[in-house]
C-alpha cells in the first residue's frame, strides 16, 4: 500500500498562484508514475497532469495547458503540481495518484492505484 499526503491547497484570488505538493512518506517512488486529477462540486473526477518515472514525460489537460505545471523531486519523493493564473473554475479538490510500481504513466483515472485524500483549491473572483 502506498500512502500519499497532498498539502499546499487554500483560498486564493483569481489570476493568483499556488503549489501543490504530494508525498509518500516513507517510500522511494522513483518507479511510479504520478498523477493530478480534480473534482469540482457536483463533478466527476477529471484529469489534470501527468508525470512519468524520471519525469521526462509529461502530460496536462488542455484546460490547464500553459498555467499548471506538472513535476517531480525523486531524491526528496515529492511530486509538485504548479498553478499559475488561476481562474474560479479552478475550484475544486485536487487529488495525487499513483499507478502501481513499475506502471507506465497514464492519463487515465481507473488505472491509478494509489490515492491521496485531497487538498482544496478555491479561487475566488
């Protein structure tokens, strides 16, 4: 079982910045590919950003493309999710996932195994 810890949530204005981290404490995971997604209220869980093992690869949803940033620190286990000009339909719990060691990275939301509890983002206009 792989524990994730997102923090780095809060309230902000629109056009403002924030930093996402997520963490797996205790665990090396250099071999997992790593993802965000969000779920506003009312709202299926969407896609965000996508990262693979070593970082070379990375992946954004085109409603994000250009303010968010996806990235990685293997030495220090950590995955980032940079928000840039952020817009009120930015709003929502914003989650990390994992796919499962070895897995290659993936857009898509059923083949993450490992889920943090989520961090808030609420911008306001």
């Amino acid at each position: 079982q792989v524990q994730l810890v997102e923090s780095g949530g809060g309230l902000v204005q629109a056009g403002g910045s924030l930093r996402l981290s997520c963490q797996a404490p205790g665990r090396t995971f250099n071999n997992y590919a790593m993802g965000w997604f969000r779920q506003a209220p009312g709202k299926e869980r969407d896609f965000v950003a996508a990262i693979s093992w070593g970082g070379g690869r990375r992946y954004h949803a085109d409603s994000v493309k250009g303010r968010f940033t996806i990235s990685r620190d293997n030495a220090n286990n950590t995955v980032y999710l940079q928000l840039n000009n952020l817009k009120p339909e930015d709003t929502a719990v914003y989650y990390c996932a994992a796919r499962a060691a070895g897995r290659p990275d993936s857009v898509y939301e059923h083949e993450y195994n490992y889920w943090g509890q989520g961090t808030q983002v609420t911008v306001s206009s």
